[in-house]
C-alpha cells in the first residue's frame, strides 16, 4: 500500500499534464487509528514501512488527531498514524479525464459496450469479445472498477481483488 500510495499520488499530480484534462485534487493528507493494542503493533510497522520508502508519514498524538479532525475523540486511543501524502479527489473526474484524454489522442470509445471475455491466444492476450463483437487489439487494460475481478475470471485470470468501502472524513482547520 505505501508503495501504491507513494506511486498514486505522483500520478495525480502528474493527472492533467498526462491527459490533457482537469482534476481537482487536494493534498489533505489522511489519519489511520488503533484503539486497540493488537491494531496498534499494525500502525507502529506501517510508520516504519512509510519511512523506509519515502513516505511523509509520521506517530502523532490522539489530541493532534483531534486538532485535525474533531469528529475524532482521543480518549481510547492508542496510536495514530498520520499520512501527508494522502489526498482526495473525484474518482468520477478521473475517469471522464482518462476518457477524453484517449479521445484526444485517437482512440475510439464505445459507451455502453460490455465486455464479455478477453481473448487469449497462446498465453498473450489479443482483443476482447464484447456484446457489439469482437476487437482485436495487442494490449487490453481491464478498467472494470468493482467489477474487474469478474472480467478478468470470465477470461481464466484470476486477480486476487475484492472490492470494499471506505469511509472518509473531510475536515478543515
């Protein structure tokens, strides 16, 4: 995850320059909380990983955690782990973007198309069946959101993905 975060939030900052679009973005950083003591040994390896990969990641207080977002009581806290390279943005936006920005630079869209199997020849993926027919194409990127464990299995590939929700709190000074 830590590399994932480092890796995402180059690439959003990078987002309009890349396509040719707009995102709105905003570097607000993020809180991970253990109350319990067995949650609390996960932050501490966490705070460590981030440093040894170059996070901004540091141990701040429960009343520090409150100052930033007072919705959060301190009391029953054990650590926290605050995030400064996380940020939020629309999802929506980045989608629409990465749309247009294809669009832009030649590629064809087919809204509402399904896709029903990836095609596979030889061990090398080579196009797609869809509910519009067949597209060949060297390269297929399976964009499917929630949804791209079960494209993928329909085609015999298995990605070791489940979908979950998050909560999110956005706070101000």
């Amino acid at each position: 995850m830590c590399k994932l975060i480092k890796l995402a939030s180059g690439k959003i900052r990078q987002f309009s320059e890349d396509t040719g679009q707009p995102l709105d973005w905003v570097h607000s950083g993020s809180l991970k909380v253990a109350r319990r003591l067995q949650d609390a040994e996960v932050i501490e390896n966490d705070i460590a990983r981030g440093h040894q990969l170059g996070l901004h990641v540091q141990r701040i207080s429960p009343q520090e955690a409150h100052r930033l977002n007072p919705f959060l009581e301190p009391e029953g806290i054990t650590v926290v782990m605050w995030v400064g390279d996380d940020m939020y943005f629309d999802p929506a936006q980045v989608a629409i973007g990465f749309t247009r920005g294809a669009e832009a630079h030649g590629a064809t869209l087919l809204p509402h198309t399904a896709v029903t199997r990836v095609l596979i020849n030889n061990g090398q993926v080579n196009g797609v069946n869809t509910d519009r027919g067949r597209i060949r194409a060297p390269v297929v990127v399976d964009a499917a959101g929630a949804w791209t464990r079960q494209v993928a299995e329909a085609s015999g590939i298995h990605i070791p993905l489940v979908p979950t929700m998050q909560q999110l709190f956005v706070t101000e000074h």
